[in-house]
C-alpha cells in the first residue's frame, strides 16, 4: 500500500487540513474496530511508540500506539497553527514537522513567493524530506491552499517547483480555494492570477475550489433542510457541513461549514486507494486517465450524496441516480462547465481588474 504526505500552507489550507484530519480519523475509527494499525490506516498516519525518544518509535505492524498524520503544517501567521496544536488533535501532528512565522505575508503573493520561499527553502526541504523518509512507498504530495491569501498563493506555489526538482517522480495534487467576487481582500485577483501561471508549470493536477460555489451547495442544504422537504431524511448538522466529532465544545466559524465539504472531498477522492475492494485504485491513475496534456490538469470535482450515511434514515441509492445527482450544476466545487473551466478561473479573476492592471495577461503568455 502507498501512502501520501499532505502539505497545508496558509490560513486556508491549514483550516481545511484540520477538518480533514478529524474527519480521517472519525472514518478509519469506524472502519477499524479492533485498533490494528493496518495498511489503510498507514496511507495517511504513522503508528509511534511515544516511549522511544527520537524518529526511531515506528511501528510498522499491530496495535495502534500514536498515530502520527503524514503532514507538513505551512504558515506565515502563528495563529491557525497554534490554534490546532492547543485545540482536540494536538497529539495527531508532529511538532517538529511545523514552520511558522510572525509577520506573514500582507496578502501578497511576492512576498510569500519570493520573500518567504528564498528564507525557507532549506527549511521546508528538511521537513519535506523528513516526511518522505517516514513512507515505504510515497505516491503523492497533497498540497492544500488558497489562490487569494499571500501565503498560500505565494509560498504554496513556491512549494511546487521546490517538489519538482526534489522529488520529480512523485506526483503533486493540488487542492486550490479560489476566492469569490465579494472577496474582501483587494489583491485576491492578482495573486490568484500570479498563483495560477506556477500551477500551470509545476502541478500534475489540481482541483480548483470555487468559494461561491461552496457557498451555494451549504444555501442548498440549508433550504433542503429548512424546507420540511427532506427533513425527515437529512438532520439539520449534517456531517457534511458540521464540524462534529472531537470538535463538539467549540463553536463553529463562519468558514467551518466550507471547509468541511472541501475535506469531505478530498477524503472520498482518496478512499480508493486506501481501502482494498475491486474498484481500487492509485490516484496517480485520476491523473493519468484524466489529464490528456500536461498543462490541461485542472480537474471538475463533485460532491453527492450532500449527506453521510450517518445522516440519513432512507435506503442507499442505486449507481445511476447517483451518478446523475452529481452531474447537477450546483453540486460541483466549480461553477462552470468542465470545457470553460480554465476559461472561466481566468476570467473571472481579471473582470475584477483595473482595466490597465489586465496587461498582468502579458505575463501568462
């Protein structure tokens, strides 16, 4: 079996990686009743002996320990990362596998770019190395991040060519929060637009999230919820939109809703290659069935059903009807047809555009 290393930079990917773990952890618990540290559990954890000081504390095979998740934690603010290390899955992350700064980046891709990937490069390579020595078979580097914010459109980005030379066999799943036309953040389009030209040359496929897009599928289940419609089939906090499980104390952020339907998504892509059955498989294959060209790798990602086994009193749905749920338009993380897609990102983010800043065109050209 393989296994992934996940890389979350910035306030954004750092958030969305904190559900994702919860929601891992909740799914292998109910899957592995008897607490074997098997291969399943092995893709994204690591099983440690806290009694043995040092990297020495693997355990390869029998009960679980620790687990450990195969993560690298990225951020220019101390805020979000110091909030999960004090908050219910401190003991999931390894202290030693987190860089943080104090100033951040001011929402500027060129310093978190060009400022922050020169200061930590070695840094990051160190802890990147680390990680993949920890793996028997690394498959991919999963990298969660935001196209609006500083950190994550300019340190993330930096971060792909930095895995390109580093581990140039390995494949790099990029996980992208584009903003929306409300966003707040008045450099949103040009980072996003800078961010976008690195994608392009150093990612092998991404996955494009557009917040509008979340914001309508969580309008959607509200108003299916509220309705009475499906009332009697779907509760009101629904595992899909809630973040329940270890987080039962805290009270829930405005952004908690979409974030947890980014880490449902991202936990469903991978589940084929982390559980045995006959339609296994590894995801460097979503790459290759799915992309015909390099730099055509941007892919249209859906969600159904919008609820959790745990969540519903009715019978499971045959393949076709499934099938036909997720082809409807507001399900899809991206507003737009699969052909426009890239047409669309880029569109939209320079309509925000002074009409002299559009020659920033020029530069991905």
């Amino acid at each position: 079996m393989t296994q992934s290393v996940v890389v979350q930079v910035g306030q954004c990917g750092n958030q969305i990686g904190c559900c994702f773990w919860d929601l891992a952890l909740r799914e292998h618990a109910a899957v592995n009743k008897k607490g074997i540290y098997d291969e399943a559990i092995s893709s994204f954890f690591r099983n440690v002996d806290t009694r043995v000081v040092g990297d020495g504390g693997t355990i390869s095979k029998g009960k679980i320990c620790s687990l450990k998740a195969r993560a690298v934690l990225i951020d220019m603010e101390e805020g979000v990362v110091n909030e999960i290390l004090q908050g219910p899955l401190r003991d999931v992350f390894d202290s030693k596998q987190l860089i943080t700064d104090i100033s951040g980046s001011g929402n500027n891709w060129a310093v978190g770019h060009k400022v922050f990937g020169s200061l930590y490069q070695e840094k990051i390579l160190e802890k990147l190395r680390k990680s993949a020595e920890h793996c028997d078979c690394l498959q991919c580097f999963f990298i969660i991040h935001s196209m609006g914010g500083g950190t994550g459109s300019g340190l993330g980005t930096f971060l792909l060519k930095v895995l390109e030379d580093e581990f140039p066999e390995v494949y790099r799943f990029v996980t992208s929060i584009y903003p929306s036309g409300e966003d707040d953040v008045i450099t949103s389009p040009y980072n996003s637009i800078l961010a976008m030209k690195e994608l392009n040359e150093h990612a092998d496929c991404v996955l494009p999230i557009d917040n509008q897009s979340l914001f309508d599928i969580i309008s959607k289940i509200d108003l299916m919820v509220n309705s009475g419609k499906l009332g009697a089939a779907i509760k009101p906090k629904s595992l899909v939109t809630s973040s329940t499980g270890v987080f039962k104390n805290r009270q829930e952020k405005p952004f908690d809703a979409m974030n947890n339907i980014v880490a449902n998504l991202l936990l469903n892509l991978t589940s084929s290659s982390r559980f045995e059955g006959s339609l296994n498989m590894d995801l460097n294959e979503i790459s290759m069935n799915l992309v015909p060209f390099p730099q055509l790798h941007y892919l249209v990602s859906s969600l159904t059903p919008l609820y959790t086994l745990a969540d519903v009193n009715i019978p499971p749905r045959r393949l076709i009807f499934i099938t036909i749920y997720k082809l409807k338009g507001w399900r899809k993380a991206v507003s737009q047809k699969p052909c426009h897609l890239y047409q669309h990102l880029y569109r939209n983010i320079t309509n925000w555009m002074p009409q002299k800043a559009c020659l920033w065109k020029i530069y991905l050209d």
